[in-house]
C-alpha cells in the first residue's frame, strides 16, 4: 500500500541549478511507483533566500501547490507572488522558478508527469480558495454529500491528465471504495483526518499523507472526525491509454 506522510520521505540536496543544499527535497513517490507517466511527486523546501533557479522544462508538465510560506513564483515570463493554497501548471515547452524573498522555509508540493509540448509553454495560476466546489450526492458509493472542484479545467490540462480537483469531505461522509482501469490517482491531504483503504489495506492519514492508488486497484476513504477534511485529487492515464476518464471517478 502506497501511502505515507511526505515528511517522512528522505530529504537530500537539490541539483545546484535548482538550489543545492539549500532547496532540499524528498522524493515521495517516484516513476518506478507509477504505470503511468507520472514521473515523481517530490516535496521540496525552499530555505530563506534561496530560490529554485529558472529552468525549462522540454518533455515534461510540472505542477508547483504551495504548502507552507510566501514566495516569488516566475513561470513562462511571468512573475506573481503565491502563498499556502495557490497551485501553478507549467506546461510543456515553458520554463519556472521559485524565489523565496522571506525570513520563513516556503514548502512547495512537485508533481511532474511526461507530456507533448504545449506550442505556447503556457502557464496556469490558482488559489483554491477561489476554486468553485459542486456538492455532490454522493461519491461512487460513498455515504454523504462531498464538495469537489477542478483546479485546472480540462483544456488548461491537455492530455497528460484526467484531472486535478479539490475535494472536501465533511464528518460522517466518504468517498466509496472504486477501482481504477487504465487511470492511476493520487491523495494529498491538506487538512483534517480519517482512513484511506486502498486494495482492502487501511491506513489513518492527517496533513501531508500521500496515498496512491495503481491501476487496476481500489481506494476509497472515509471521514470518521469532527471536522471537514480536504485533499488534492490527482488522475492520470496509463501510458499508452488516450481516453479521458469522467471526472466524477474520484
């Protein structure tokens, strides 16, 4: 079973084009993990003054989600700040970087997956907080009315990905126990806490647990708290596999 806490993955240095010692970084789960094309899902620590270097990225997308602190985001050009709960999409054929101009450690959550050049090397800036969220019925099976909204839409994306959403689970409800074909997803936790079962393997996750489910398994999770919880939910397609799942496959 696929799930752990990101702090608690090994931290190392940063190729010194991307900050050395003083952008450390843990590679929580990496493509020997993967079916699909998602390359690695890293944590990365960002020390006061330091910064990730501008750098291109030529066979890959990237997406940068900001934990922790305050910083200077520049991708495709473009400079803004961004802070805990704003998410930047490079695609591929741009180039990023990080500055942090602060007295605080910025942590940054790394996911990258193979991708075709996008012709633009465009870039796509969020904060969840502003991303609207549909209550749903139910979840595949799952008890409950959750809150779910896409990040990045589907056109901002391309087909690298399924989707990208954000999810909010309040106390009693869950998400029922589905099986993934041909799509593999990943959990993030932000906040709250409850079980997450993959392949009938349970497991009890707080903030920053990161739960995979393969293709060809099962996961589902429940909220046994008193608070709401809130995850990222990342689909991908297999290698090879060119049909765009529903997003409701949660």
């Amino acid at each position: 079973m696929t799930t752990t806490n990101a702090y608690e993955a090994h931290f190392r240095p940063s190729s010194e084009k991307e900050g050395g010692a003083s952008v450390p970084f843990a590679r929580v789960l990496g493509k020997e993990d993967f079916d699909s094309d998602v390359r690695w899902v890293d944590l990365c620590i960002v020390k006061p003054g330091a910064q990730i270097g501008v750098h291109e990225h030529l066979v890959d997308d990237e997406i940068y989600c900001i934990l922790r602190g305050s910083a200077v985001m520049v991708s495709s050009g473009q400079e803004k700040a961004v802070a805990p709960g704003d998410a930047v999409l490079l695609r591929c054929g741009g180039s990023h970087g990080l500055r942090n101009e602060s007295g605080e450690e910025v942590h940054v959550l790394v996911i990258d997956v193979l991708a075709a050049p996008d012709k633009e090397g465009r870039s796509f800036w969020r904060s969840l907080a502003n991303v609207p969220l549909e209550t749903r019925r139910s979840s595949v099976g799952g008890v409950g009315r959750i809150r779910v909204g896409d990040i990045f839409s589907s056109d901002e994306l391309g087909p690298a990905w399924d989707f990208i959403q954000s999810v909010v689970v309040p106390p009693g409800c869950s998400i029922g126990a589905h099986e993934h074909v041909d799509t593999e997803e990943i959990y993030y936790f932000l906040a709250g806490r409850g079980v997450v079962t993959v392949n009938d393997e349970q497991a009890a996750f707080g903030p920053d647990t990161v739960s995979l489910c393969p293709s060809g398994g099962r996961h589902g999770l429940v909220n046994e708290s008193d608070q709401d919880f809130e995850l990222l939910a990342i689909q991908v397609p297999v290698a090879g596999n060119t049909i765009r799942h529903p997003a409701a496959a949660l």
